[in-house]
C-alpha cells in the first residue's frame, strides 16, 4: 500500500525542512508546497508520484482541519488502499514569524509579508491534533 506522509503546520514552521529530511532518510521524493497555487492538479501530481510507491508533501492548506478529511477522500478515490500518515508542527507563531523575517533577511525570499498575513489569519484554525505529539518547531534564525 502507498503511503503519504504530510507535514503540517503553519508557514515559517519548518515542514519543508521536516519533510524533506525524511524523505531524503525514507529514499521517498518530497512534494514541497504541495497544494501552493501555482501548483497544477496537486492531487493528481501527488497521485503520480504514489504510483511509484511512497512520498512526503507538506502543506501549509492542511492547517484547517476540514481539508484533511477531503485530501483523504480527493487521494484515496485516485490511489486505492492509500495511507495518509500526518505529521503535524507545533503552533508557535512568534517563532514562525521570526524564521519567516530570517528567511527573507538571509536567503532574500520575498514573499515574507504574504507569509506572515497566513500565519496571523491561520492560527487560530490550526487544531485537530495533539499538541503534545507534535514536532517542535525548526528554528532557522538561531
């Protein structure tokens, strides 16, 4: 059976960072931004890549809980017998926002204020999940 392994949290959090460690240490590809709109058909990219066996993604749309069951339902009516594992980053905003500044200041990305106007409208929806399972949030700018 296929597995889909999907990072989670809020942007600045460190999912691709997560993701893409343990892709490289499963021999699996990594979608990164796996649902960013400039993306075509992310379900269908995904799909193909579950063709050729296991893959990671990670994805910022995940926060709200309602896009969970629906990425399941979207996936599983392409992938037959397709497992979802979920991998969720802790919400820590503040340190979302500092690694998003850190981001911008030493690799130059330029979407920084983007990224944080979806940390401050998203946190508060990101829930659904353990908490106290959740992997610490990867300090960039330390």
């Amino acid at each position: 059976m296929p597995t889909v392994t999907v990072y989670v949290g809020l942007p600045g959090s460190g999912k691709s960072y997560h993701a893409s460690q343990f892709a490289v240490e499963q021999g699996v590809p990594h979608i990164e931004d796996a649902f960013h709109p400039d993306k075509d058909n992310p379900i269908q990219s995904i799909a193909s890549q579950l063709a050729n066996g296991d893959c990671v993604i990670d994805a910022v749309k995940m926060i709200h809980p309602s896009e969970r069951p629906n990425f399941v339902q979207e996936i599983g009516a392409i992938v037959p017998n397709v497992v979802v594992v979920w991998r969720y980053l802790k919400n820590e905003p503040i340190v979302s926002i500092k690694n998003i500044i850190h981001d911008f200041e030493v690799c130059g990305r330029s979407n920084w204020m983007e990224r944080i106007e979806t940390v401050l409208k998203t946190t508060t929806h990101y829930k659904g999940f353990d908490e106290s399972e959740a992997i610490p949030v990867h300090k960039a700018y330390e």
